[in-house]
C-alpha cells in the first residue's frame, strides 16, 4: 500500500523488481486512487511511465540544486544549514557572545608562553569556560581542531573550484592570523594532535561482524592482535547471536591484498557516471525515508496488521542502509581516496616489470609502510562493506567484501 506509484518506486530498474513480483506471486499494489495492477500490460505500461516521468524529474531537480549551488558559491554565499558556533543563524554574521571564545582559541595556539601554543591548551581554556559545542558536549581535541581550521573564521569559503575564496561573511580573525594558525597545525611532526594516539588498527570501525553486523575494534590476547565485534564486550549483549574476531594480522593482510587489487585495476579514480548514481541513490534515500514515515503513521493510527508494518519497515530500513552504504563507497571512490591510490600506483609501478607475483609478496613491505594507517583506513573504507563471518574456514574465506547492495 503506498500514496502514490511515485511513493512507491521512482527508479525504472527497481519498478522492474515490483513487476517481476506481481507476476510470479500475484502482489497487488494499492494507492490512494485506487490499485494499480501489475499484472496486465495497460497496468505495466502505466506503472513505467510514471516511473520514467519520476526519475526525470529528480534529475532535473537534482541539476537546478547543483546550479544553485554553484551560484551561491560563485556569489560568495555560504551555503545554509544548521548554525555553526561563532556565527549567527545566517552563518555569516559573528555572535559576539561565541566568537571572543575564537578569537582567545586562535591567541593561544599562536602564543609561545608556557602552557599554550598548542591544541589540548584551547580545549582546556575551553573546559574552565565551561563552553559547550553546538550539540552540547564537551570540546574534544578533533573539534578544537576542526574549528581552528574552519575557512569561515578568516571570512573565507570554498570556490567552486575546490580552492578558497573570500565569501559574504564577516570575518572573526584576520586572514593574517587564520594563515598562521593552518601553519602551526600543519607542521611537521604536528600531523596527529598532541594527546592523541597515532592509529595503529587502522580497521577498527571499518570491518563489521558477520554475525550482527556490528563495528569492530581491536582487543589483545595471547600476546596477539585481534579485531573483535565491539557489541559482544557490551553489557546485556544478546547471548544468542555469535559474534566474530579475527587476528589482526590475517584480516589486515586480506584487506590490503584487495586494496591492491582495486588500486591496480584503477577502481579508486572515480567510476564513470558516478556522480548521476549518487543523485539516483539520495533520491531513492529520500522515497524510501518518506514511506517508512507513512508506514509507521498508519501503524501507529491501527491501519492493518502490526506485525506486517514492522516487517515492511525492516525491510525498508534495509534496503536503505544497503544505499547509504552504495552512495558511501561512490563519494570515497571519486573523493580523496583518489590521490592516496595514485600515491600508491606510483610507488608500485616499478614492481609490476618484475612480475605481479613478486610485486605482491616483495613489494608490499615498501608499499606498506609508505602508507600511513589514516590512508589505509580510507582506502579500505572505499571498498564498500567490509564483514567478517564466523567459521573455521581458512581466514581468507571468512571475508566479505560487497557494495552494501
């Protein structure tokens, strides 16, 4: 049951799905006008171009967005969204109340005076102040971090482009000071900020259970490294799902063997007509969060059968986690995951002339540790989904690598 056949699909390739299953199990879909019946070619015909016209216009609505966009920026306007901590609701005006806070941060970090002229030094001043984050939790050094180098402090923006440019806001520090403060940080030797650990299990959070489809992090014993589903350390875990742990050694290897893989076969640089699949993906998102919002109205009003509304939402649920989990690995792909693959690719091109078998057991070491753990964390995330499944099978088959579709 569903409003409209719009509501239903807006995507011809998933209708095709719907048809299939109208004619091998006779499912009748229902609207608000009426049934729309699947099963006779006047019904078929109909249902597609609907969908045909759906689609269309999500692509055309999609390219006026990216247009808009794309002036706003050229016209130095920032973009809107939620109101960042400094600026005022339009995210161009300082509040004063917030911004001295700022300004103090930026003083600090570029102060030579003993106890300052670092980040955990902002957070502290931060914490005596008893300032909070616009979510209302305490300033961890990340956030320090990522407020320090915000382009908007200095009244900057990013361009079309990608490069900054000077934007319609008003700045809170000069574009002096800003430059100063991204030196600092940028240093060498300041890559990790002071406080925090480097990361070492560069998996943990990628690699999922197999068992509950968990995060998994990484855990000591027995003098080993070992990758295990975080849920089963909770409290009140649910006994009966199996959870999974694998030596970090044996699924850091497997991992890397794909990476390897998908670099030399070139599938980091960005997949053709990614960018229109994105689109496809955030529409589909936004049909099936608008059906799963009705879907729970008409439970909660006592419309039908409870149990066959929390079904059709799990599969919803379901089906849309498989797409953010699609749209995920395109944007990484065709993100900064690019120039960390074609660092890769270069320092690997001298390897291939000795055959692939040598470049894989010998070149690797090299390969290896010219790669910091942060860029192998992003290559692996732009495989897709990462599980790990329990068995006693061999290491390697106990790995899954999918799309999330």
């Amino acid at each position: 049951m569903t409003y409209d056949l719009d509501r239903l699909t807006r995507q011809p390739r998933q209708l095709e799905q719907w048809i299939d299953l109208a004619e091998d199990h006779g499912i009748i879909v229902a609207t608000v006008d009426g049934e729309a019946n699947l099963e006779t070619p006047n019904g078929r015909m109909f249902a597609r171009m609907k969908a045909t016209l759906a689609a269309s216009e999500i692509e055309r609505k999609s390219a006026r967005q990216r247009a808009a966009y794309a002036q706003q920026r050229a016209m130095g306007i920032p973009p809107k969204g939620p109101r960042a901590f400094g600026f005022k609701e339009d995210r161009r005006t300082p509040l004063e109340a917030e911004a001295k806070y700022i300004r103090e941060a930026y003083r600090i970090l570029l102060s030579d005076a003993e106890g300052e002229g670092t980040v955990y030094a902002v957070r502290r001043y931060f914490a005596e102040q008893g300032i909070k984050t616009m979510t209302g939790r305490d300033w961890s050094q990340a956030t320090v971090r990522q407020l320090i180098t915000r382009p908007s402090n200095a009244g900057l923006m990013r361009a079309n482009d990608g490069g900054l440019q000077v934007g319609k806001i008003k700045p809170i520090v000069s574009r002096e000071t800003w430059d100063a403060a991204q030196a600092v940080l940028s240093a060498p030797g300041r890559t990790v900020p002071a406080g925090r650990k480097p990361v070492k299990f560069w998996l943990a959070g990628v690699a999922r259970c197999g068992g509950c489809g968990g995060p998994m992090k990484a855990a000591g014993a027995k003098g080993h490294d070992y990758y295990r589903c975080k849920v089963a350390t909770e409290p009140r875990v649910d006994k009966t799902i199996k959870h999974v742990a694998m030596r970090a050694a044996d699924l850091e290897a497997i991992v890397m063997a794909r990476i390897f893989e998908e670099v030399q076969a070139g599938r980091f640089d960005g997949e053709e007509g990614s960018a229109a699949r994105v689109d496809e993906v955030n529409a589909e998102i936004s049909s099936l969060r608008e059906r799963m919002a009705a879907a729970q109205a008409a439970m909660l009003d006592g419309l039908g059968d409870a149990a066959q509304w929390r079904a059709g939402l799990a599969k919803l649920s379901q089906r849309a986690e498989a797409l953010e989990g699609e749209r995920d690995r395109l944007l990484a792909r065709g993100g900064a995951v690019a120039p960390i693959a074609e660092k890769w690719r270069r320092l690997a091109s001298g390897l291939d002339d000795q055959g692939k078998g040598w470049a894989v057991l010998k070149g690797w070491p090299v390969m290896y540790q010219e790669i910091t753990p942060e860029e192998r964390r992003a290559l692996a995330r732009g495989l897709g989904k990462i599980s790990v499944e329990r068995g006693r099978a061999k290491p390697m088959e106990r790995v899954k690598f999918s799309t999330g579709l």
